[in-house]
C-alpha cells in the first residue's frame, strides 16, 4: 500500500558518506581562521574597540599620580683593625646588604616619619576616610542610611599602609646605589618625601653610629673602673704576703740563688784542689812515674839524677881501680851523702803535700756543709715564692687589661669626632613634570592587546558553540549527504513589491532562480531521476514551502509540466501563498468529495499546477496511508513530468514520513546557520526508518552578505566576479 508508484524501482539505499577531508597544512589552517575571523568580524571589532575605549574612559576618571625618585650611595666606613670593630663594624655591600638597605628605607618607622613630617592624614590621596563616597556609596548610604565613620586607629593604619605602599627604594643590581622614590598626588609633595626618605636614612645611620659609640664609651668607663679595682686588689693581696713571709721585693730570692751558685763553684773549685793535691801526695810518696814526681817535687828529682849520675862514677871507677881505692872510697862516701839528701827533701815534700791536702779536705766539708745550709734556705723561699708569683701573675694580667681598655677608650672618643654617616645623596629628587600613573598609553595598549585576546576567544567560542549548518562543506562532513544549492535570503528592499516565492518568475536572471536551477541540476542529473519529490524541513520556518513553489515555478519557466500537492494539512502554506484558502484540495480527493481534475489549479504567473492541501479536516496520517493516496501520486506521475511534495516537517508530524516514502526521492531543507546539525542529523535518522530516500539538502535563507566572506569554498558563488551573469 505505501510502495513508491512508479516504472523504475527504486533500490534501497543508504546516504552517501564523503570520505574525510585531509589533513590541513599550516596555510589551510591559517586560511581557516582568518576566515573564521571574518566571519565574526563584527563581534570581533567590538571586542577590540569596547576594550580600549572602556580603558580610556577608566584611565581619564583616575585622578594623576607623580613619583620622584633620587638616589643616593651606600659607603660603609672602614675602621682600622684596633678599633671595636664588634660593635661598628659593618658588612661588605653585598646584595643582600643593598637590599636590607632598601628595606629600612622603605619600612613602616619611615612612613611614620613621613606621616608626621607632611600630616599625610588630612591629605584625601592618602586617606580613604576623606574621600566624598561615589554614587554607589551615596545609594547605599540614602537606602541604609550613612554607615559609621571608622575608628581612629583603623584609619591610621590604611594612611600608614598607603604611605608604605607609596615608597620605592631599590638597589640597582652590581651597584651600592639605591634609587628611593615616592608617588604622591602633587610634584612638590612627591619630590620632598623622596628627599626627606634619603635625608632620614642617612641621619639615622650617624645617629645609630654615634649611639654605638656612646654605648661603647659607657662599656669601656666601666670596664676601666673594674680594671683597676681588680689592680688595686691584686696589689694589696701581694703585699700583704709578702709581709706575711718576710720577703722583700726583688733581694731574697736573688740573694739565695747567688749564694747557692756562688757556694757550687767554690765546692767544685775546692774538690780539685783536692784531688791535686792527693795526686802531690801519691807523687812525692812515689806510687806514681818520675814525670809525676818531676811535677810535684823538682827538688827531689835534681838530687836523685846526682844520685844517679854518681852512682854510675862509682860503677865506672870500680872497673879502673878497686873497692878500696881512695877514689872508690870518696864517692862511696858522697853517694851516701847524696842518699841522705834525697831523703831527707822527699820528706820535706811529702810532709808539705799532706799538710795541703789534709786543708783541702777541710775546706771542701765546710764548703759542703754552707752548700746543705744555703739549698735548705733557698728551698724554703722558693716555697713562699710561688703563691707570690701567681699573684704577681694575675696583677700583671690585670694591668695589661687596663693598659689595653684605656687605649680603646680613648679611640672611641677621638671616633666620636671624625665619624661619619654610611650613606651620602648623589642626586636628590625633583618635582616630577609629568605624572607617572596611571600610564593611559600603556593602559589603553594592554587593554587592546586584551581586546585582541578576548575577541580571538570569543570567535573561538561563537565558532566552537556553532552547531549549526553554514556552508555546503558543513553539510557534506557533518552529515553525509550532498548539498544541492544555498538559496539566498532576500532583503526587503531587493523584494520590493514582489514575494520571496514570486521572486524567480519576475526575475528569473537572479541569483536565486541560478541556485534553483542549481538546486534542480542535484536532483535530475543524477544516476536516477526522480519524478516525485518530497520537499519537508526538520523544523517549522525552515523556508520549505517558498521553496518549493519558487522551484516549482523554475521548472514551469523551464517548459516542464509541474505540479505541486500541499500535503501539510495542519498548515495549508500552498493555499496562502496562492490565495485559494477554502478551496477543495488534497484532502477532499482523498474523502471522495471532488475529482482530481477539479481540484488542480494553475499558478497565476506561471503554467505551473498545484494541489491544495483542501477544504476539509481530516486525518492526514490515515489519509497518507490509503491506497487512494498511493493511486494520486501514480496518476499525478503520469499526468505530470515531475510531482513536488510539500510534506511537514519531520520532527513535527509523522505524516512527512509517510509522504516521503511515497516520493522517489526526499529534499530536505535546513536554514543556514539556525537549525541545529543535532537536530537535522536525528530528521535524517527518521527519514531512513522510513526507507525514504533522501538524496540531498539544500541550505534555506542564507544571508550572502555574510556567507560571501565566510571562508567556504561555496561562498565564491555571491562574489561580485559573477554579477555579469545575473540581471536582478
């Protein structure tokens, strides 16, 4: 009952699918958002113009702001190796001693001082309390009533942490420059906190200098006192020891130590003498040689050589003559002389060496025994001399302490005279000619680097969030179907006194009758052509009504024999735009009620045929899915070259379904860039439920303007290159 009617069977067949584009090169890509660009352009103007206008306008209410900066350079004096350094003594200026620098100048004491120095209190730039409250402020206060002032303190505190907030003081880097400003509402004010600052801080330093000085000055007049009460005690203890020990300064203990010395040398002296004169005695008694004996008794040793001299004369002469010779006799008698002699001085000698011996036997007794005496005495003052050396000792220390602390003492004070402060101004602040904020060019410029930002984004969010359809290329990749024609959208002023749908049979050199014809070449030229076709939309207003007479009336213009059926019973379009309200139609054939032939009409401006949708009510849904309607649509193919269906649209009835599967073929209408792909997609889904064919799209009131310098490949078709081929 529902077959399509016809002479050629129609296959089932599945929507084309286009194969995906390939990748895009740098240039593809760059083409793509230029394009995108101009497609948004407006929304992108706006952006990049509201931006740096609402800046400048924010700028200009801003009230001007002058900063004054000077310089100065950090110099720590370098002190000699003597002096307390412990106390002065001051860091290289390193960088991190710069930037300590900074931070005293730029602390909260500074911005008190400032406070005080200029009454930044009562100054409105300051103070927030003094400002007049803005129009917000003054609403709230008539609605809530005037808020509460805040208290004292509170106020002090935002004035002291604006002030803070106003100060500048950076050490520039490899440097002992510091570069101190202040930004302030007034030239003069600005220039003469910057100075103040610099003049503050230096003050500071020679005060703190001079502080260190006198709290070293009162340390050392102490530690002096102490000193020499730790002297005058050390003193007094030894003396007092010494008077109890009986010693006197400096002889006692000389006097013993020599006495000893002198004592040893003497014993030593007196035991050789002994020894010599032992060594005498063993001589002269002639237990030693004769060169012994030589040495200590001359005399002895000249008579025993007479004695021997003589003794070999007597032996001489008792070989030459007898014993009793006269001669014999003679020096027999000297010789016992001689003997006599001899013996008689060697006792003398031996007598004498031990009378010497026996006295240097005494002498070294008594030398020993004074020896025993002295080491005893000197014992005895060695013992009471060490707890006198120790405290002589720490006398000594104590002095030396004193020495010492009195010389700083008297460096600290000669340092009081020559000091100087750490830091000097190299080149103090003046009143600044221009302000320094806020800086409107820099402002304004950021605001339309922000601009340029935030248009890019927000084409990047139009172009992300667009779902919709807007171009042949759209249709093709997001869908896979192809798109037949873009039928332009026509401004009133190009209308003039004529309708959309009348538009191509009084102008058929248009560019909208070129797009239906177009739109005419995708459907008939294909591998089948079609004789009915169902023309429906996903959504109402998609334009497929004024499409469907416009093209009807194209191909009536062509010399084809058309006719148009209204099968959107609820809505009757055909009927409006052809002004045959109430006129029998569709529905009155299909109910029996009138001959088909008396309900075809012809169009006014053309030969073209329509049926309307009719007079009575009925259900069309039941009405699609008689016989009766299968046997209209094979008697209109036979009457006509080509039948156009005017369905509803396919989310909104069930009856375009039906009447699609009746048709060859199925157009379905979308509006550029309105209906959603989502929702076109779903509208292609039902239709292929439906086994209706659908063999391509074509895009509803499309705005050439726009689409002309959209970036599409199809958008070249309005370009002003082809306006030789179309006469409006």
């Amino acid at each position: 009952m529902l077959d399509r009617p016809g002479q050629v069977p129609i296959q089932e067949r599945r929507t084309r699918v286009y194969p995906p584009l390939p990748p895009a090169d740098a240039g593809t890509q760059a083409v793509s958002v230029l394009a995108a660009l101009n497609r948004h352009r407006v929304a992108l103007a706006v952006s990049i113009l509201a931006a740096p206008i609402l800046a400048g306008v924010a700028v200009s209410r801003l009230p001007p702001r002058y900063t004054a900066t000077g310089t100065l350079i950090y110099e720590p004096a370098d002190y000699a190796p003597r002096e307390l350094q412990s106390i002065l003594r001051v860091d290289t200026a390193s960088d991190a001693v710069m930037a300590s620098q900074a931070e005293v100048i730029r602390s909260l004491p500074a911005a008190e001082a400032l406070e005080r120095r200029y009454t930044l209190t009562r100054n409105a730039a300051f103070n927030p309390a003094l400002k007049p409250p803005g129009l917000l402020g003054r609403t709230l206060a008539a609605v809530f009533g005037k808020p509460s002032a805040p208290p004292a303190d509170a106020i002090r505190q935002a004035v002291l942490a604006r002030i803070e907030a106003s100060i500048g003081a950076e050490a520039l880097r490899g440097s002992r420059v510091v570069a101190v400003s202040f930004t302030a509402d007034e030239p003069a004010l600005a220039a003469g906190a910057a100075n103040f600052l610099m003049q503050r801080y230096i003050d500071e330093q020679l005060e703190a200098k001079f502080e260190a000085v006198r709290r070293a000055s009162q340390w050392l007049e102490t530690r002096v006192a102490e000193l020499r009460q730790e002297v005058q005690n050390a003193e007094d203890r030894i003396a007092a020891y010494r008077a109890q020990q009986g010693l006197v300064q400096g002889v006692q203990a000389g006097l013993d130590t020599e006495q000893v010395s002198r004592l040893n040398n003497e014993l030593v002296q007196a035991r050789a003498d002994l020894a010599q004169a032992e060594g005498r005695l063993e001589a002269a008694r002639g237990r030693a040689g004769a060169a012994a004996l030589a040495a200590v008794a001359p005399s002895v040793t000249a008579l025993r050589n007479q004695l021997d001299q003589m003794n070999a004369q007597l032996q001489a002469q008792l070989t030459r003559v007898g014993p009793n010779h006269p001669d014999a006799i003679g020096l027999r008698n000297q010789l016992a002389d001689l003997q006599h002699a001899v013996a008689s001085e060697a006792g003398r000698v031996i007598a004498a060496t031990e009378a010497d011996v026996r006295a240097s036997r005494a002498k070294v007794a008594a030398l020993e025994s004074a020896l025993k005496g002295a080491q005893v005495q000197e014992d005895t003052t060695a013992q009471a001399q060490v707890p006198l050396n120790a405290m002589q000792r720490e006398a000594d220390a104590a002095r030396t302490m004193l020495n010492a602390v009195l010389e700083r003492e008297q460096q600290t004070v000669q340092q009081t005279a020559i000091e100087k402060p750490d830091a000097r101004i190299i080149s103090p602040a003046l009143p600044p000619l221009s302000p320094s904020a806020p800086k409107s060019m820099l402002i304004i410029g950021l605001a339309s680097v922000a601009g340029v930002l935030l248009g890019g984004t927000f084409v990047y969010l139009l172009e992300a969030t667009n779902r919709t359809l807007r171009s042949g290329e759209d249709v093709r990749s997001k869908l896979g179907v192809p798109c037949f024609a873009l039928i332009p959208a026509l401004s009133r002023r190009t209308l003039g006194r004529h309708r959309f749908e009348d538009y191509v049979a009084q102008k058929p050199m248009s560019p909208l009758a070129e797009q239906l014809r177009a739109l005419r070449a995708g459907l008939w030229l294909g591998s089948l052509t079609p004789r009915v076709v169902a023309v429906t939309a996903a959504r109402p207003a998609e334009g497929k009504t004024a499409l469907s007479v416009a093209l009807g009336r194209s191909m009536a213009m062509a010399g084809q024999r058309i006719c148009i059926v209204d099968c959107d019973i609820r809505e009757r379009a055909i009927a409006r735009l052809m002004r045959a309200e109430g006129e029998a139609g569709l529905t009155d054939v299909l109910l029996g009620f009138t001959p088909i032939e008396r309900a075809i009409r012809t169009d006014r401006l053309t030969s073209m045929c329509y049926l309307p949708a009719g007079s009575r009510q009925a259900n069309s849904f039941g009405l699609f899915m008689t016989e009766g309607m299968s046997a209209l649509v094979r008697h209109l193919r036979e009457q006509f070259d080509a039948v156009l269906l005017d369905v509803p649209p396919v989310l909104a009835m069930a009856d375009a379904r039906v009447a699609a599967r009746l048709a060859d073929a199925t157009l379905l209408c979308a509006r550029w860039n309105h209906t959603p792909v989502h929702v076109v997609a779903h509208s292609l889904e039902l239709l292929e439920e439906a086994q209706a064919h659908v063999c391509g799209m074509t895009l509803t009131r499309v705005d050439a303007r726009l689409h002309q310098h959209s970036g599409y490949a199809d958008a070249d078709i309005y370009h002003a290159r082809y306006a030789g081929y179309y006469r409006d």
